[in-house]
C-alpha cells in the first residue's frame, strides 16, 4: 500500500523526534525473518527502551538530515530497521546484538554512537556500555573505596594497641 504525503511526512517527523533525543542507533537488514520473529523483536526493544522502526530509505534519509545520525545516510541501502537508544547509549546495541545470535538472517548493517558512524563489528562493544544506573553505582564504589580504606587503617592502630596489651596479659597470666 502507497503511503500518501501526510502519511510520509508524519512518519519522518516522527523517526526525526526519536532521532534527536537517541543516543546511539543500530541499522540492520532483516531480510528473510518472518512476521513473528520480528514482533519479538520489538517486544524485547520496547522492554528495553529501544524504538525501533522499519522505514523507506528516502523517508530515513530525510528523517535523519539534521540530527548526530546524518552520518547513517549513505549506508541506508535495501531493507533495514532502524533502532534508536533512547535511555541509555548501548540498549539498542544490547538488544540487536542478543536478537543476532538468536536468528542468522538478521544483520546488523549500520552502528552510530554520538554522530559517528562505527563499524559494524563494534556493536559488542557498545553493547557492553554500562547503563545509566551501572555508571552510577561504579563510580560510587570508586568514590567509597579511599575512604573505607582510611577508615580501615585508622581503625588498626587501636586495634593493634589492643592486641598487644592482650598478649602481654596473657603472658603475664601464663608464667
């Protein structure tokens, strides 16, 4: 079915929102999946905060004109679906990468992480980014370490005081 102008337009603007507020978005060629294996795929992206979409090329490339995924126009050749992170910069690679390993016909084509194009083969990599609340709880524990030791090493010098007067005490009792 033909898509008329207010139907194109409303999509672009569309992809054109989500595309401005993503922080990265993965492209990937879907060619050979079936209906079912790509409505679980959008159950797990939407699980995961991941929009994710199936657009003409044209409309994509219009869509992406003034945001950091302009990058992505020339490699939007034959049929992707294009998935945008919008809570935190790896969601989308987490979820194209795990749907990958599930089924061999999904391909993933393009990876763009903060208006830079990246290689395909790095999609692990920004995968394996931490998510918001995991950045968080690192760099706490990084913040308390200095001080739990501090507090360690002050706390031995009386404990150590105590120890010895124990061991003289015992060695008094003994003899």
């Amino acid at each position: 079915m033909a898509l008329n102008l207010a139907q194109k337009e409303v999509i672009v603007a569309e992809v054109a929102e989500v595309a401005k507020s993503a922080y990265s978005a993965v492209g990937a060629e879907y060619r050979g999946l079936t209906v079912e294996q790509l409505t679980k795929l959008r159950v797990e992206a939407r699980a995961a905060g991941v929009y994710v979409r199936v657009v003409k090329n044209t409309l994509a490339r219009r869509a992406l004109e003034d945001t950091d995924f302009a990058c992505m126009r020339d490699g939007l050749k034959g049929p992707l679906i294009l998935a945008f992170s919008r809570d935190d910069p790896g969601s989308a690679a987490r979820v194209a990468e795990a749907f990958a390993k599930e089924h061999d016909k999904f391909q993933v084509r393009l990876v763009a992480l903060g208006g830079k194009l990246l290689d395909p083969s790095e999609l692990g990599n920004l995968a394996k980014m931490p998510t918001y609340d995991q950045a968080v709880s690192m760099l706490m524990s990084v913040m308390k370490a200095p001080v739990q030791k501090l507090a360690a090493t002050i706390n031995e010098v009386p404990g150590k005081l105590v120890r010895t007067l124990a061991a003289i005490r015992d060695a008094k009792e003994a003899a």
